[in-house]
C-alpha cells in the first residue's frame, strides 16, 4: 500500500546527495587561503565534525548502494548523473568532493585529488556513471604540483605582505614545508615511472629542486656526474675566479638549478630535467643541444639505416677472426696510411666519468687498430653508407668503409675511433650513447681544444697514451677501438649473440704473422704492419712482431700512374680507368719490374709464437729479409 517494498526514486535520493554534498563541501586547499586559516570542516567545531562522520559513516554506503542498484538497472536518468559528476557528492571520510578529482586507487597520496575510500569503492558502477576515474591522469597529477606551487608562492607573499606573486625560488620564494616536500617527491618519482610521452595539453612538469622549492622541469639538471659533485659543489676556493678553462666550467655548473637529490635521476628525466653529464658534454665540445639542433662540432652521427637486423645478415657474408684484421688494412691502405698497428688491450678502464652510463659495459678489453692516415668528410660519409656501392667509384679501392669494415661487429657492438679534431661512436643498438636515435645510431664529438678528458676522464682513458694520442690536442691518425663484446652484453645483443673475447682475439693476432709478407706486397700504401698487446695488469705495449716494406729495385710509377688522377685531387676513379684502358692499344699497356725487400721483427714479448709461424725460409729468426718481384 506505501510502496515500501520497492525502492526510493532514484532522483529522490540524488536529490538528498546533492544536499548533502552543497553543504559539507570537501576544501582540499583549506589552508591555501590565509584568511580561513583555523576554519574547520564545513565550519562545524570538531565534536559536532565528528559526529557528522559518524553519521555519515553509515548513510553515505546506503545512499550509494540505492544510486548504485538504479544505475545497474537503468533507472537513473542521465540529466541526473551529470548532475551528480558536477557536485562535491564523492564521501572522501571527511567532507564531499567533486567526482572530477577522484580516482578509485592511487599507490601514493596525492594533495588536491582524492582516492576513493576502499569501503565504497565496491559502488563502481555508480562511481564509474559520475565520472571518477579509475586512476589520476598525467594531466591530474602535474596539476597537483601546479597547485602545490601556487600554494607555496602564496604563502611566501603572505609573509612578506605583497599581494604579487613571484616566479623565483630564490631567498627561500615558495618553499614546500616538509610534508609537502614529501608529497612531491613521491608524486614525481611516480609520475617519472609511467610518462612515456607527455600530452600535449598537460600542464608543464615541475620538480622539486635541491632547495626544496618546485621549479620547470625544464629549468632544472640532474646530477649523474658524481665525480664532479664535490668540484662543483664548492666551487674555486673564496668564490675566487679561475683562469682555466675547467675551472670556468665547474663555476657555470655550480650555478645551475638543481633537481632534489632524492629524487631519481630516470625521474626527473623522464619528466624534462637535463642531464649534468649533457650539459658538459655539449660545452666541453662547443656542441649544440644533442640530439637535436645540432653543430658540426659535435653532432649525431651514425649509419642511417635501421641497423641490427641489416648488421647480422652482413656478418653471415663476412669472416670472423682474420677476415675483420684483413679489412681493416685494406682500409688503412685505401685511406693512403703509410703504417698500420693493430693492438689487443686486456685492460678494464673507469667505468664513472663517461658520457652515459650505459657506455660501462664497453670498457673492458678491446682490439684497437691505428694508421697514420686523417678521415676526411668523403670517410665519414662512407661510413654511415651501409652497404652502399660508394667505394666501387674508386679503382683502386679494395674496402674503404663499405660492407666489409661492418665485419668488425663480429667483435663489437660499439665501434668508435678517433681522427683529427673528434672522437667518434656508432651505437646500432641506440641504447649506449647520449643522444644516440634509431635514426641517428651515433655521436660526434669535437674533443680537441675542449675539456673532455678533464670532465670524462673514464671515457678517454682507453685512448689516452696510444700512438700520440692525448685526448685534448688534434690527432695525426685514426685510431680504432673495438671493445670485445662479453658474455652479458651477448645476451642482449641484436648483433651477434655469441661473445668476443682476449684469448681468441690474441689468437687471431698471432695467425697473422705468417700472412704478414705476402699481405704487404699487395699493399699500395702501407709499409709497416705491427702487432702489439697490453695484458689486464697494464704497462707499455709489448711488441708481438713487425713487417716492413722498402723498394729494393726497379719502379712501378708507369703502372700506378697510367690512370691520371683528378684535377683537384684524389685517387683516379674506376671510370677513369676504364676509359683509359679503352683508349689504350695493347701494345702499348704500362709494364714494369720491380723488387721490395721485406723486414719481419720479432718483439721481445712474442712468446707463444712458434718458429713454424713465421712464413718464408726466415724460420724463427729475429729479421727476414725476402724478395719478391712483381711485374
């Protein structure tokens, strides 16, 4: 007869929520205004508060369990849900907040939003039909350090008594208390573990700084050069100037905004802070911001293809072992190098101070190969030409950085070298490298003249004392490092998963003295060839053996210079050649004989080289002299 045997109407009990919601209204931001600062929940006095709590404690489940059955059953209008979502009508335990700042779960506390108490987050389809989130957005959270911020400022210009709000964080300008300070280091620890990408209508990401403000994102450095902390930290004695160039460096750096120290480095990356290490990186090298915008004194740098799968069918074309030594001498000798050195160094240099952290693993024992001959800019674009056709162009080019020198990923996922004024890096996997993109699989650093080797210390080490090499002068040569790829870096290769290591590459080293003679007759530019090793325990290198090349007899120039060579220099093209044989009656083809005299040196460290290895009738003597003719 009173229809208590069904339910209220559905808006009826909307109604009542609303109600209650307009009058005890949640203020997340009750002390953001000073002027109701002591005001209490709902201006109520704290017994009357917490009677009200009670209450609701037990109307609040009944109101929502109706709500939630009418809108499983389509009962609720939707002129009444939107209603809803636009009211403080979620219970927070305390007061009623809008729906639009709530979420179901949050693993932290987040000021300004609201989670939904876990006793009436089984109401979720009333929750989910008034807009509550299942959990805060990117744009939420960088909103509640937005808000954490203003809050901050104003309550500096409080104190001060000026009604104008500043931007500064200087002079103690809107500095967190502790618990905000709490709050916001976990807010942006948990916000750097899920941003991939910001959205672009997302509020500007702020962090909170060393002094314990929240500053740009953008505006702020993260210190992952610890070796320098204490330099930088301090600074010249009694702030007095320094002259040096290192000096002048460590001053600018001191006076960079710093992001909190407690908050993680990968954090404060992912939401735009800039690495410390960049930023010296890109002054020591009178470089441009990396990887975009970049100079030609430091810029990215690689092969430009997608390379791991195209690198891994190419070694299945070329030979391990003495096929990678064969290619790089032909390089050098196409370059015009007149000496080639090939070095195994069983040393483990720093792994701190190094342009990214990741670059660790390929510090350890490496191959290193050196001539005498300066890359030029046609080298460097050869190099990024995988596979190309470019070196064909040359007659008397057997291999110059076309697909052969990729032979040298049997041993290595991370070939660099220094020439000239820069040091350079190819990183096909784009994992190792500052900067380094799937596009841009590599870096170019202009170190000469900088501070490199003063701010990367670690990383120019295993260059550093080398043929001449010091890492801060220009270098007259190429030298290539090839670091062995181990057992954990093969794991996780795309390249080759099998490892590189000493012994084998040792091995390699010592089969080429047998094939040193023959391989220098066939040489046009190279005239010594030597084989040299450090062991793990470090020292000088130690000489394993040497080949050298004179002309004893006779002259080849009317066969080398039967192709003439282009007006502005270079070697004569294959097109050249062509149309001179063309032209040229068989008669009247160049010929010539001649003779060259051989030297093969055994070091004093050439133990486990057996008489039997050295090729010729030269036994196991200390120096062979040979002649061959070639005509």
């Amino acid at each position: 007869l009173l229809s208590w045997d069904r339910p209220p109407p559905a808006d009826a009990v909307a109604a009542q929520l609303l109600a209650l919601g307009s009058a005890h209204a949640h203020r997340a931001d009750a002390d953001f205004d000073v002027r109701n600062k002591g005001s209490s929940d709902g201006a109520v006095d704290a017994a009357r508060a917490s009677s009200f709590r009670k209450a609701m404690a037990t109307a609040v489940p009944a109101i929502y369990a109706s709500l939630d059955a009418a809108v499983r059953e389509r009962r609720l209008r939707d002129e009444t849900c939107a209603a809803l979502a636009g009211a403080p009508v979620l219970w927070t335990g305390s007061a009623f907040a809008p729906p639009a700042i709530a979420a179901l779960r949050s693993p932290i506390e987040v000021p300004f939003l609201v989670t939904v108490p876990a006793d009436l987050a089984c109401f979720d389809a009333l929750l989910a039909a008034i807009g509550v989130a299942a959990e805060f957005s990117q744009s939420s959270l960088l909103g509640a350090l937005q808000a954490l911020h203003a809050r901050a400022l104003h309550r500096t210009a409080a104190r001060s008594g000026d009604g104008g709000v500043s931007t500064g964080s200087g002079g103690g300008e809107g500095v967190l208390r502790a618990r905000e300070l709490e709050q916001a280091l976990a807010l942006c620890a948990h916000l750097g573990g899920r941003v991939q990408t910001l959205p672009a209508d997302a509020p500007a990401a702020l962090l909170p700084t060393a002094a314990g403000a929240l500053a740009l994102a953008s505006d702020l450095v993260f210190d992952d050069a610890p070796w320098l902390s204490d330099d930088i930290g301090v600074g010249p004695p009694n702030g007095a100037a320094t002259s040096s160039e290192g000096g002048a460096l460590l001053l600018d750096a001191a006076a960079l905004p710093r992001v909190h120290p407690q908050l993680a480095n990968l954090a404060a990356e992912a939401l735009g802070a800039k690495s410390l290490r960049r930023w010296i990186l890109e002054r020591t090298s009178d470089a441009a911001p990396l990887p975009f915008a970049l100079t030609a004194d430091a810029e990215a740098f690689g092969q430009h293809e997608s390379l791991t799968s195209r690198l891994r069918s190419i070694l299945q074309q070329y030979a391990d072992g003495m096929g990678v030594v064969h290619e790089l001498i032909q390089n050098a000798d196409d370059a015009g190098a007149s000496c080639v050195s090939l070095l195994l160094d069983e040393r483990e240099h720093g792994g701190c101070s190094l342009l990214k952290p990741a670059l660790s693993t390929w510090q350890g024992p490496a191959l290193l190969c050196y001539n005498d001959a300066l890359f030029s800019p046609a080298d460097f674009a050869s190099l990024c030409a995988l596979g190309s056709d470019h070196k064909l162009g040359a007659a008397n080019a057997t291999g110059r950085f076309g697909l052969g020198f990729n032979s040298v990923y049997n041993l290595t996922d991370l070939p660099s070298f220094v020439t000239g004024e820069h040091l350079v890096f190819l990183d096909p996997h784009a994992t190792h490298l500052p900067g380094a993109t799937v596009a841009q699989p590599g870096l170019r650093v202009r170190f000469a003249g900088g501070g490199l080797k003063a701010q990367f210390g670690d990383q120019a080490a295993p260059y550093v004392g080398l043929f001449g090499c010091d890492m801060q002068q220009s270098f007259a040569g190429t030298l290539f490092r090839f670091p062995l790829r181990t057992a954990e870096a093969a794991a996780t290769s795309q390249i080759k998963t099998e490892p590189s290591t000493p012994i084998d590459a040792l091995a390699v080293l010592k089969n080429l003295l047998p094939r040193a003679r023959r391989l220098l007759l066939f040489l046009r530019s190279v005239r010594s060839l030597e084989v040299l090793h450090i062991p793990p325990e470090g020292g000088p290198p130690r000489r394993l053996f040497r080949a050298s090349r004179a002309s004893a007899r006779g002259d080849d120039r009317a066969v080398t210079e039967f192709v003439p060579r282009p007006l502005g220099g270079g070697r004569p093209t294959k097109a050249a050649m062509l149309e001179r044989l063309h032209a040229t009656p068989a008669t009247q083809l160049p010929a010539a004989s001649f003779e060259v005299a051989i030297t093969l040196e055994l070091g004093e460290n050439s133990d486990g080289i057996a008489a039997g290895d050295v090729d010729g009738d030269g036994g196991a003597a200390a120096a062979l002299a040979a002649t061959d003719d070639g005509e």
